[in-house]
C-alpha cells in the first residue's frame, strides 16, 4: 500500500466516522489529497486549526475562491461554516484534504477534479 493510499485511508475513516458520510467518493478524495501533493505528509500543512480565523480566511480564499471559484462572499462562508459544523467543532484535527472535499461537494465542482 503507497503512502497516498494510507493517507486516503484516513480521509475515508473521518469522512465515516466524524462526518457520516454513507458511500463517499473515494475517487474524489483521492484525487483532491493528490493535487495537495507533499503538503498532506506534513502534519502542521494536512490539518486545519478551525479555531484559528487565519486559517480559516485561508481555506476561503485559496481553496473556496480560487481553486473552486466562488466569489459570492457570503455563500462561502455560510458554506466553509457548515462544513466545520458538520465535521464537529470538538474535533481537533480536521484534515484539509475533508475539508475540501466536503466544500468540492457542497458547491458541486467535482468535475474540476475529472
């Protein structure tokens, strides 16, 4: 088993078990945590701290603005919040690679990753 897959293996369980997902898209995940290249190898860049607006503000404007291309201010936020409910705001370690998935999902833009 390659270290990607291992890393997907626990996208998977989270998606599972902290978010609820059913039947995730495994193909999805996989390639959202491939296009985030060494960063998920990395403990400190493969979490996001929801506590911590900074990083917050980022995943809005890099990921949800940029690479998604929403530009409707208010929809993001109330989307990047939903997901942060959804994901549990207990959890402490919430991996980038869910986030994005869950917000790639939300807006309905998994054809960028086809």
């Amino acid at each position: 088993m390659s270290k990607l897959d291992e890393k997907v293996g626990q996208y998977l369980d989270d998606l599972k078990s902290k978010v609820g997902e059913k039947n995730p898209d495994v193909d999805l995940l996989r390639k959202i945590a491939k296009s985030m290249g060494p960063s998920i190898y990395n403990a400190d860049a493969e979490t996001v701290a929801s506590s911590s607006q900074s990083e917050v503000d980022t995943v809005k404007k890099n990921f949800v603005m940029k690479k998604l291309g929403e530009t409707d201010e208010s929809k993001v936020n109330e989307a990047v919040n939903q997901v942060l409910e959804k994901y549990g705001k207990s959890n402490r370690n919430k991996y980038r690679v869910v986030i994005y998935y869950l917000l790639t999902k939300h807006f309905g833009k998994e054809s960028l990753y086809k």
